[in-house]
C-alpha cells in the first residue's frame, strides 16, 4: 500500500517544546472522534503538507538518536546482527518505506495483517532508543511533514510502499509489550546431564546444534561452498551474541572444512571466511 493511498489522517502543524526542540502536533483534537473533532480523512483529501498517519492499522519502528547515551539506529543494528534470519530481516527493511526524520532518526514503516490481533500498548519501548508506536489514538508525521527544523524525508533507497508487518516484526512488538524483550544470550542449562524434557524449545533448536552437526559430518562434494558459507554465517552470528570468540569461531571453520568429503582446502576457506567476515562486520542499514 503505498502512504499516499492511507485512508486515516489528520492535519498536524510544527510547534516548539518547553524543553527546547521542536514537534509535530494535531490542529485540533481527534481522539474522542466525535463532532467536535477534527475529521480523519485519507491522505488524498488533505490540503496541508503537514499529514499525521493515524496507527490503527500501521506499526512504526522508531530509531531514536537525540537521548543521552541513546542511538536507536546502532541499537537496532546490533539487534538485527544477532539474529539467525538477517537477511529476511534486511529485506524486509528494504522492501518497506522508512523515513528519515529532522532530527536524524528513523521510522520504520509496516501495515498491520488483517489476522494480527490489536495491540494492547500505543507505544512500547523495545530497547534502548528503539521504540514500538501503534494504535487508534497515535500519529506519525507523514513524509513531507516541515518540523521547522527539518523536513521529514523517505530514506533514499526506500520505497514508498508500506509492507505488510512481517513476523519478526509482530514478535518484536509482542515481546516489548509482556516485557519478554531477551536481553541474555544462549546459557547452558546445567553442567548436569538431563532429561530432554528439562530443555526448552529455543535450546533444542539452537543453532549451536547445527553448528556441531555440521563440525562433525563436514560437506559434500557439489554442495561444499554453499553449505560452508551458510556454517560460517551461523558461527558469526554467535559471536555477535558473544556465544564464542572469534577465533574459536575460525578454529570450528578449520574443522569443519577437514572433515568435508573431500576436505576443503585452505584457499577455498580463507576465501568464504573473509567474505563473510566482511559482510557481518557491515552496518545491516
């Protein structure tokens, strides 16, 4: 859906902060939605530059910088690092619109799933700098919008088209909102050995388990690279998570390339290691 099809708006003016800096705010209330209000109208029938999406039907990632000791945007890159689906995550980001605000944040736009049930909180705070904003009496300023201070613009390689939240996404917000948000990475359980019961689901698919499957069964000829890459991705995911060092992620990558059939040689491996080594150490955005 692309914003300028949004059927929910208001009309918003800049206006400066006791504290210093400057918002977005309503002409008029509209929470109440009655005759006294300001009408919610589309995108399309507004006559001012000044637009605010009402979020009853969207769901905003909002990349803070201007708090002390807070940057929502290295925040939630060091977030995207550590997860085992970075590349659907990246897409996902990429495939939707993102705006760029004054103050040189960002709103991460996605459109609620019809079969997504509402949520409970307008706004959620999923870790430091990164905030979760939905709901029938929440407003973004929409691209467009002059703070004074800046206009807020669509990141450059950004589309217009607001995409439907993706499951990763739906999870974050849940998880910030039941204060579930996981801050600890992988521990073992016990030194002790145990019933498999005793295991979480989360342990039991841990991609360390993948990780040693493929240390000790190593690759076959004609699918060698490929799966190689894919296992040195894993293990530079859980150096991210600080799960292992890098060297000992390096020292797994030997191992598993001796006990390839046949094994791999050690060009072929510096090669997939130092192009993944290079990819992970990006900025995701």
């Amino acid at each position: 859906m692309d914003y300028r099809l949004y059927t929910k708006t208001i009309e918003l003016f800049a206006s400066k902060k006791e504290k210093g800096g400057y918002t977005m705010t309503p002409v008029k209330k509209w929470v109440d939605r009655d005759e006294n209000c300001q009408p919610i109208i589309s995108y399309k029938d507004q006559r001012n530059e000044n637009v605010g999406l009402v979020l009853d039907e969207l769901i905003i990632i909002d990349l803070d910088i201007h708090k002390k000791n807070e940057n929502g945007i290295k925040t939630f890159n060091n977030w995207i690092r550590k997860q085992d689906n970075i590349d659907e995550i990246l897409d996902d980001i990429k495939n939707t619109m993102t705006v760029m605000t004054p103050s040189g944040g960002m709103h991460i736009y996605f459109k609620i799933p019809k079969d997504t049930e509402n949520t409970e909180k307008p706004k959620v705070k999923a870790m430091p700098g990164v905030d979760l904003l939905t709901g029938k009496n929440k407003y973004i300023p929409a691209p467009g919008c002059n703070r004074i201070d800046g206009i807020y613009k669509i990141k450059e390689d950004s589309d217009t088209d607001i995409k439907d939240a993706p499951q990763w996404a739906i999870k974050l917000f849940k998880d910030a909102q039941s204060d579930n948000v996981k801050t600890s990475n992988f521990k073992p359980i016990s030194s002790k050995f145990g019933s498999i019961r005793d295991l979480s689901n989360e342990q039991i698919h841990h991609p360390m388990n993948q990780i040693l499957n493929d240390l000790f069964n190593g690759f076959g000829e004609g699918e060698r690279n490929m799966k190689m890459a894919s296992h040195i991705g894993r293990l530079m995911n859980q150096v991210k998570r600080e799960v292992i060092t890098l060297q000992m992620a390096r020292y797994v990558a030997i191992a598993t390339a001796e006990n390839c059939n046949p094994p791999m040689s050690y060009e072929e491996l510096e090669t997939i290691w130092t192009s993944i080594l290079k990819k992970s150490m990006k900025e995701p955005f």
